[in-house]
C-alpha cells in the first residue's frame, strides 16, 4: 500500500480530495491556511506535526512560542480559517480514509 501512494504526486492527491472536501473548507479558509503554512512558522508547524518523534509534555507545561508565531495567530483571517479547518478535520480524516482505499485497489 505505502509504495502504491509513493508513486502517487502530492498535487495528484489534492486534486482527488478537493472536490470532496469543498463543502466543509471554504476557498478563503484554504487560500489563509496555505499562506500560513509557507510562513516560517508555519512550515516549522508541518515538519513537527508530521516529522517529529515521541515528545513527553509534563502537565502544566506550556510551549513556548515565538513573538512572530504569536502575532501571526492573532490575525482575525488565520483565528476564522484555523477553527474552520479544526471543525472540517473528521471530514477531512474520512475522505483521505476513503482515498487510500480507493489507491489500493487501483492496478498501478
């Protein structure tokens, strides 16, 4: 399965999921959260997410987070895009779901 979606091109992947997925993220959701994710932080916020290993967070520790980061959350475009992405992230789980399904049982 893993080699059948190494073949596959990330731009391939998009273009399969986006029509699915129009309903629940709005063009201007999608249009923030990229600008977001090409800032600094945001691509140190994807590398973490899906590069990091194991990490132990002791209760009642905070992250710290940079002033620039801080500024950048605070922004009323990226505060609305972020929490309609969190509420469209089981639409989104179960689509990707349903589209490694389908990979699999295409002859490649």
């Amino acid at each position: 399965m893993l080699a059948k979606l190494d073949k596959i091109s990330p731009a391939e992947i998009y273009q399969r999921l986006a029509p699915a997925l129009t309903s629940v993220i709005s063009a201007d959701t999608a249009t923030e959260m990229t600008r977001y994710y090409n800032t600094a932080c945001g691509k140190q916020v994807i590398y973490k997410k899906y590069n990091s290993g194991a990490q132990l967070i002791m209760p009642g520790a905070t992250k710290a987070v940079p002033p620039e980061e801080k500024e950048e959350r605070k922004r009323a475009a990226y505060v609305k895009a972020s929490q309609e992405l969190d509420e469209a992230e089981p639409a989104i789980e179960h689509e990707a779901f349903k589209l490694v399904q389908l990979i699999n049982k295409e002859k490649r």
